[in-house]
C-alpha cells in the first residue's frame, strides 16, 4: 500500500459518503417535511433554500469523491492489470459516479428551473406538475446511483 493510498481512499469514501448521505436526507427529510406545506409558493421558496444550502456542501463532497478517486485511479490500472474483476469494479464505479453527477446537475438544472417559472416579482411558484415530477425521480437517482457506488466498492473490498 502506497503512502497516499488511505488519504485517497479516505477522501474518495467521506466524500461518496456525504454525497450519498445528505441526497438521501433531501429526497427523504427535506422533500418529506415540505410535503406538510400547504402554500405551494412557501414549499417552493424553502424547497430553493434548503436545497440552495445543500448545494454547496454537496459540491464539496462530490469535489472531494473526485479527488481521492482520481488518486485510487492510479492504483486501479495497476491492479486491473492483474486482476479483470478489478477492471469491472473500477469501470463500474466510474460509471456510477459519472451518471450521479449527470443527476445531480440535471436535478439542480430542473430545480433553477422550477424557481425561474414564476413571473417577475411575483415570487417562487409550485413548477408545472410534469416539471414537479421530472424533479422528484432525478432527485431520487442521485441516491440510487451514489448508493450502488458504496455497494460496488464494498463488494470489491475497496
């Protein structure tokens, strides 16, 4: 094991792990909490401001994934030189990982969307329900799809 090898895994799995966690928590804690809202207009402005704040620590944990798994890369080639089943995990997992972040952006497009629909002045609106639900399956990928990530790299013992 190389010198850098555990802070490349310790960034790479902290950073899945909060990506994974703090998704999860929105389309779970957040989403669910605001389904109690009756305003659609208040549901909308706080949906933009929990997701908003999220948002920043979400790019930071997905910023760090990256990071380590571009330092355990290295080591992958190697091994994946002896040994296929580690080619398919890393092709794997870099599959995931690249359909997570298409997800995540495509929910956070969807969701600058939904809060730019609203006349000028007028403030937030509920989006169009074929916008709403659009959102609400993105928003459940990300999860999904960061989540089969842990589980490839636990069944490779990575």
């Amino acid at each position: 094991m190389s010198r850098t090898e555990p802070l490349a895994r310790t960034l790479h799995d902290v950073g899945l792990a909060a990506w994974f966690g703090g998704s999860l928590m929105g389309v779970t804690g957040l989403n669910g909490a605001l389904d109690a809202v009756g305003d659609p207009a208040e549901r909308e402005r706080l949906a933009g401001a929990g997701w908003g704040r999220w948002g920043r620590i979400g790019s930071a944990a997905m910023a760090t994934h990256l990071l380590g798994g571009a330092g355990l890369l290295v080591r992958d080639v190697a091994r994946a030189r002896r040994e296929p089943a580690a080619a398919t995990a890393a092709v794997s997992r870099a599959a995931l990982t690249g359909a997570a972040l298409a997800a995540t952006a495509y929910a956070g497009a969807l969701g600058r969307r939904a809060g730019s629909e609203a006349p000028a002045g007028a403030g937030p609106a509920a989006p169009e329900p074929a916008l709403a639900r659009r959102i609400r399956a993105v928003e459940w990928a990300v999860p999904a799809l960061t989540g089969a990530a842990v589980v490839v790299g636990a069944v490779r013992g990575r």
